[in-house]
C-alpha cells in the first residue's frame, strides 16, 4: 500500500495507528448540559433545519455556528450539515443555490443571511479502499482535490478541521452531538486538528491558516501537536489557486482580530506564503509598524460595526515591499513620480502570483498608494482637486496611518481634517498661509533628490 494511503488510514483509526492517534467516540450532551438555546439561533437557520427534518432527514447545525454559541459569542453565520443530497436540499428550498465544485454545497438565501448546506461526507479513506475514483481525489502532495463522496454523521464529523468544529446540534432533541472530544477541547481552549495534523494539512494546507484565524479570533492555543507541522508545510500553500488565497487573507484580517492574526502568521512562518514582498521587505529592515496601526484600526473599526475595505487592507499589507522599492528605484536615479509608478507595477505583479488581487481592488490600492505624493502638494488648486478625488477619504485615512505609525511627522494629517471642517474662505485662508516655502519646486527637488517618499 503506498505510504499517504497508510498514513491516512491510520489518521483515522483510533489507537491503531501511530501513537498520536486518539479514540473518538461518539457523545451525545443533552440539552441540561450545555447552553445552546434556539434563541441564539437565526430564524432562516432554524427553517431550513426544520425544513430538512420534516422531510425525512437529518440536519444539524455545525461549525461556527454551534462553536460560536457554546464559547457565549454571536455566530458570523450558520452552517448545517444533512443527509440529504445537495439537488435534494436545492429542491426543497426554491431561494437556494448550488455553488462549489471541491465541494458541492447549496447556499440558501433569506435576504442578507445565507445558510450554507453541506451534505455530510464520507471518510477520506475506508479499510480496504482505495482513492474512490474521480469523485475523491488526492494530488501527488496529498491535496484534497475533490471531495464529493457523501457518507454518514460520523464520518462526516472526522473529516471536519478541528475538533470545535465538529460540534453538531440537534434542533429536534436539542442535544450536542461531539464525536471527537470538541468539548472538552472548548473548554481546555485548544485548537487541535481532528487526525494526524501532517495528513489533514496536506489534504488541505488552508487549515493551517485556518488554525491561525481561529486561534486569533477565540484568543485559543494551538494544540501542541497541532502546530507542530506548521512551520515545515506552510510552503505547501504554494500549491493553493492564488484566489482561494486571497479570499483567506480577507477571512484573516476582516475578522476583528487583524493585529493578533498578523502576529501569529508570521510567527508560524505563513504570511511569507501570503506576502512575499512584504516580508523580504520586513527582513532587510524595512518597518512594519504601518501594518500593525493599519490592523489595529481595522480592528477597533470591526468592533465598532463599520467595514473594511479590501483594498485598504491589501494598500497597508504591501505597503513595506512598495516603500522599499519605491526607494531602491530613486536610490538608481528615477524621479520620485517614475518611481513610485515602476515600483507598483513591480510590487502588484509580484503579489498576484501568491494571492490574486480583483481588478476591482487593485485600482483603488494603486490610487491610494498614488495620492500619497498629492497629498503633500496643496498649493494653488491642488488641494481641490485631491479633495475632490473619489479616493481622497481611503488615501487620507491611509495617510492618518502612516502618521501614527511614526513614518512620518504628524501635521499634514490634522491639516487635510481642518481643510474638509472649513468652508470655502477658511479653505483660501489656509492655503494662503501654506506659503511657497513648503512647495516642492521642480528645480529644488532636482537639486537634492527625494529619497524617501515625500514628507510634509
Ligand atoms: P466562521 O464561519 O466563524 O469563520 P466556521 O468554523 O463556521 O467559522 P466555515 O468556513 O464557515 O468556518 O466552515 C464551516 C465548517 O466547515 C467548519 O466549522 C468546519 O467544520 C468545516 N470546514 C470548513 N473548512 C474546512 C476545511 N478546509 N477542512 C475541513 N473542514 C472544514
Ligand atoms: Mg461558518
């Protein structure tokens, strides 16, 4: 038998295998015992629960959903896991979708709210099988390719990530159904893959990012055994398509938990597979403390209800790879403007071979990054015309970052606040008062050259 279908096999087969595997067993919590209530629980997703049972199968919330509510915190969404087929769950609920092709799986659409219905699948592998066929297929690097063989509860519940995740709630009885000891492992604070970590990472390298996010966001360890690995197979990440990347990136930082998250990738040697640039940047000394204000105000926005911007996100996270080229570019001889434009070209088509970036997105990050040298330049009808771009809020707010991360000297800042509060005369008083000393000569700036992006 070849050596990934031993290992896998054994990943699975408690006490069996190598000393790491552990007993799974399957235990029911009855509804005295735990504390997820159906208050805490959507409307729509309660209907499409009720919806599956009252035809004849099973249905159960899991994932977050359950995870979210155990720990006292709100569900980002709900998931349900059931034992019918995804056309069967498409014909019983006319506002669905059948989306996915990995995985097969139905969103059902109540407004702004989308439940996502997976039907349960089976085991990786059984005792004497061998890779099934088209429909559960490895790479030659143990990636889960397709994953669409439909199986049981149980089998189901082992072949989710980690054990927190693997929670199912019963909305006819409502007992806890845990299969890999997920409770105990909430209430130990623990993010510990279901399996032997290696296989389950190289099925899926994601759940190595995914292990960050989840580890940030709850404020857990990673289990021991856990992250072991992680260090070693993050360049397996490498083999991920560049836009399931750059929807984890989002994932990682829109969560609330950007600053913690950053931290904890670099610590575990990923975010070199998220932001190359960025961190060959980071190395040869160039400052991150622009990324940790970024996330830090990310995070205190997050809390307060507003959202991000991806574009912003991505605009902060590339922002050390573009400095630094920015002034290798000048340090050769180009013009501050030239420069500034070859090095957005360079940093963007070096970035999109690790996560895609949307067009949608690029554009908006380019302009920021641009406007960063208009900003600076208020005289005459400059400021009007920065003011009046449709990226002026995003490329100020960048620029508030950039003062609170020391990079540069604070003023300018306050002085673009006063500029919006004042009205038109205030304004002609104020660029009255800038004075031409500050006004950056074509002929002065030829005789010292700009090395560093431009300040005030
Ligand atoms: P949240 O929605 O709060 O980000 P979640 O745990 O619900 O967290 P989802 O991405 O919504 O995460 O996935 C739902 C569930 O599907 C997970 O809890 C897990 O059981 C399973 N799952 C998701 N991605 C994977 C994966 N890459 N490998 C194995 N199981 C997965
Ligand atoms: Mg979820």
């Amino acid at each position: 038998m070849p050596k990934r279908l031993v290992e896998k096999l054994r990943s699975f087969m408690p006490g069996n295998g190598k000393k790491k595997a552990r007993h799974y067993q399957r235990q029911e919590i009855p509804r005295d015992q735990h504390n997820v209530s159906r208050s805490m629980i959507s409307e729509p997703a309660k209907k499409v629960l009720h919806r599956l049972n009252k035809s004849g199968y099973e249905a159960y919330l899991v994932g977050g959903g359950v995870r979210d509510i155990v720990l006292g915190g709100k569900p980002k969404d709900f998931d349900i896991a059931t034992n019918a087929t995804p056309e069967e769950v498409h014909d019983l609920f006319r506002n669905s979708r059948l989306i996915g092709r990995r995985f097969r799986i139905v969103h059902v659409v109540f407004g702004r709210e989308v439940i996502e219905v997976t039907t349960f699948r089976g085991n990786a592998l059984t005792s004497d099988d061998v890779p099934a066929d088209d429909e559960h297929k490895t790479s030659e690097h143990g990636l889960l390719l397709r994953d669409n063989v439909y199986g049981n509860l149980e089998e189901d519940a082992l072949r989710r990530d980690f054990t927190i995740n693997a929670l199912y709630y019963c909305i006819r009885d409502f007992t806890i159904i845990d299969f890999a000891n997920g409770m105990q492992d909430l209430k130990n604070r623990q993010i510990r893959l279901i399996g032997d970590p290696e296989t389950r990472y190289r099925e899926d390298p994601v759940r190595m990012l995914r292990a960050v996010r989840f580890a940030a966001k709850l404020g857990f360890e990673i289990e021991r055994e856990t992250e072991a690995p992680i260090r070693d197979l993050a360049p397996l990440l490498g083999h991920i398509p560049s836009a399931r990347l750059f929807d984890e990136v989002l994932k990682l930082f829109s969560a609330g938990y950007g600053e913690a998250t950053y931290q904890l990738l670099q610590d575990y040697g990923l975010l070199t597979l998220l932001f190359p640039e960025t961190v060959k940047a980071i190395d040869a000394g160039e400052s991150d403390e622009l990324i940790r204000q970024a996330l830090r105000n990310t995070d205190a926005r997050i809390a307060q209800g507003k959202s991000v911007t991806p574009y912003f996100l991505f605009a902060a996270m590339l922002w050390p790879a573009l400095q630094a080229e920015w002034r290798h570019r000048q340090d050769n001889g180009d013009p501050v403007q030239p420069a500034l434009h070859g090095a957005i070209g360079k940093v963007i088509g070096r970035q999109v071979q690790a996560t895609s970036i949307p067009k949608r997105f690029s554009g908006p990050m380019k302009e920021i990054w641009e406007l960063q040298i208009r900003l600076p330049r208020r005289q005459g009808k400059r400021a009007f015309a920065t003011l009046t771009h449709p990226r002026f809020r995003a490329a100020y707010d960048f620029l508030l970052v950039r003062e609170a991360a020391g990079e540069i000297e604070p003023g300018l800042g306050a002085w673009w606040t006063e500029f919006q509060k004042v009205d038109e005369r205030g304004q002609e008083k104020m660029l009255s008062q800038l004075g031409s000393a500050t006004a950056p000569g074509k002929r002065r700036r030829k005789r010292s050259p700009v090395k560093r992006p431009p300040q005030q």
